[in-house]
C-alpha cells in the first residue's frame, strides 16, 4: 500500500512538462458525473487552448448506439486536488459532432441567458448552499445510524460536534480544502440539522461560474467519498418521517439590488418570481415535492410566500438586507439535485429579462 501512495502522489513536474487533464461531464440523468483523462503536452491555464475531445455518448444515455458520439468543449479549467502539480480539471459541456448542444447539455442555454447584456449589466451574484446526505456504503442508510434504526431525534446534530452527533467531518474537511485547492470559491461548510447531512457553500460567484464551480465541487466531493468508501446522496428527501430533507438554498443579488435602493428592487423581483412559480418549481429538482411539505423549515410546494428572516417562506429576505435597505435575498425552493446552471440562469431570467404582461 505505501509503495502505491508513493506512485499514486509522484510529482510529475520533476521529470515531465506533461500534464494530466481530467474531462468532466454531467451524464445522460443530469445528476451523474462523468470523467476521463488525457495527457497533454504542456501546463494550460486557458479552456479555448484546450482540445475538444468526444465519447460514447450510448454508454451515459445521451445518444443511440448507432450514433453515439458525443463532442466534449472544455469550458472551465480548475486544480486537480488528487494529481496536483499542474494537472487539471476541465469542466466541459456537449454537442454533437455537428456542433448542436445536445437535449441534457443545460449549460448553453444558461451561457446565452448570462451573455445577454441586460443580465451581463446586472452582474448577477450567487452563493449556493449545497446540501447533501452520507449513506453508508452496503446498506444506503445515513452515516452515523444505526443499521436499520434511528438515531434520537432532531436537535442536537446541527452544527454538532463529538462521536455521537457528528458524522463524516474528515470527508468533509477533506473536501473543503481540495475546493480551495482547485480555485472554486467554496465559502463554508457546516454539519446540516438531519444526522450524517451536511452543507457546502459556493459563492459568490459571478454569472455561469457559479454553476461550473458548483458542478466540479460536487465532482470533487464525489471522489473524496468514493475513496472514503461512502455513498453521496442529493435526493432532497432521502428520509422519509421527521427528518429535514436537502436543499440547495440559492442566494442572489444583482447590482442594482446591492446599491441604495436595492430593497424596491429586491421587491419587484420577487413579485416577479411569484408569477412565475411553476416555472420554477417545475426547474428546480426531482423529487422536490417529498421535501417541500410546509415543515421542516420549508413552504409548500404550492405556495409562493416570502419575509423577512422567515425560514419556512419561498423567499427569505435577510434582516440586514431589509435594515441596509439593499443587499440580496435567498431562494429557499431549490432541491439539493438541482442543476445550478438551470437554476441560476432562470433566477436571472425571470427577474431581469422577464416583463409581466
């Protein structure tokens, strides 16, 4: 085993310029992450220098065996946490060997959305609370639990520490720092109110990086567990009964909210998003209507209501937002499995380039 870690942490750069690059793509059920690695012949700082790659799309459920080649485009370019030196990781997106995005490729249209120059002029901020479950390997039940039992109820595990209340910390330590490491602005993590739940944040992050860096840290957090040994889940209900589900609460500001003035601003948008509800529930993760009940700290799922400091509304204005009279506020619908470049980019949509009739 030492011998393997002694070759698995080699440093390449004291013998090769050559460096690793990993592709990372989101599969055919817009939950599952994809990647592969290929040697390039030099460090590469920027996604257009990169080369466009391609795979069998019939293998991930994006495209018929017939035809199943499927372009990858390098979009973002991060640090490689597991290889280090000047490997890397490339977030990609995909299309067709004709250049057409293909149906589950979510990110082009998010890209157009944040390229129009209403949106761009905004200069929309995001901080993501990404929550997410620890199962244990063999029987898919929560880190921490009792094999088919339950630990007491809720209360004491929210921000918890010690052998009976927490569970997990080394993964998610370990991924905090590899975030760090590979430049995604991950701005805390903190152990969630359901036993063997916890949190990420990222942000804030301008525009489409958002959902890149959302999407690599949730890469990064699936291989730290699969080297744990331990099941990721994002299934915002993964336990049915009293228990909180998983969210991922979605901040946001534009520039217009962030200066004087900005809490009439903050209001009209969210008038806005209340017309457009079933849009957004509908866009907001599968699942969602086992976790947005109208308890534990959720509206419901029908219902479209917002305040101040208020954990069970749709939207949460914060108190210094409504004190400043400007700042950003918080949609608390979104599903831990939520695609982040939907969400953001229709969040920008309905409450910049949206005009109710």
């Amino acid at each position: 085993m030492a011998l393997l870690n002694d070759l698995v942490n080699l440093n390449l750069s004291d013998t090769t310029e050559k460096i690793i690059a990993e592709y990372i793509w989101i599969g055919g059920s817009g939950m599952d992450i994809r990647s592969k690695a290929r040697t390039l012949p030099g460090p590469v700082t920027d996604p257009s220098k990169l080369p466009k790659w391609n795979y069998d799309g019939s293998s991930t459920g994006q495209a018929p065996g017939e035809d199943s080649e499927v372009i990858l485009y390098p979009q973002a370019i991060f640090k490689d946490p597991f290889r280090r030196g000047n490997n890397i990781l490339v977030m990609c997106d995909c299309y067709t060997p004709a250049g057409e995005p293909i149906p589950t490729n979510k990110r082009y249209n998010a890209a157009k959305i944040f390229s129009h120059p209403d949106v761009a002029a905004e200069v929309p901020w995001y901080g993501i609370e990404q929550e997410y479950t620890l199962l244990q390997k063999d029987v898919k039940w929560p880190l921490g639990w009792p094999v088919g039992g339950y630990p007491g109820p809720q209360g004491p595990y929210y921000c918890s520490t010690g052998a009976d209340k927490s569970f997990g910390r080394d993964i998610v330590d370990a991924h905090y720092k590899a975030c760090l490491y590979a430049g995604i602005n991950i701005s805390g993590i903190n152990g969630e109110v359901m036993p063997g739940q916890w949190e990420f944040q990222v942000g804030p992050a301008v525009g489409i990086s958002a959902g890149d860096e959302v999407w690599v840290a949730r890469y990064i957090l699936e291989r730290i567990t699969e080297i744990a040994g331990v099941v990721l889940s994002f299934d915002p209900k993964p336990i049915q009964g009293d228990w909180n589900g998983a969210g991922a609460h979605t901040n946001y500001s534009t520039k217009s909210m962030r200066e004087d003035g900005g809490f009439e601003v903050i209001k009209k948008a969210i008038e806005k998003l209340g017309l457009r509800h079933k849009e957004h529930i509908a866009a907001y993760g599968e699942g969602n209507e086992r976790r947005l009940t109208g308890r534990h700290e959720t509206a419901d799922i029908n219902t479209f209501k917002w305040g101040v400091a208020n954990r069970g509304a749709s939207i949460r204005v914060g108190r210094e937002t409504e004190q400043n009279g400007k700042g950003y506020f918080e949609d608390r619908r979104p599903a831990s499995n939520m695609d982040p470049y939907v969400v953001t980019s229709l969040i920008a949509e309905t409450t910049i380039l949206f005009k109710p009739t």
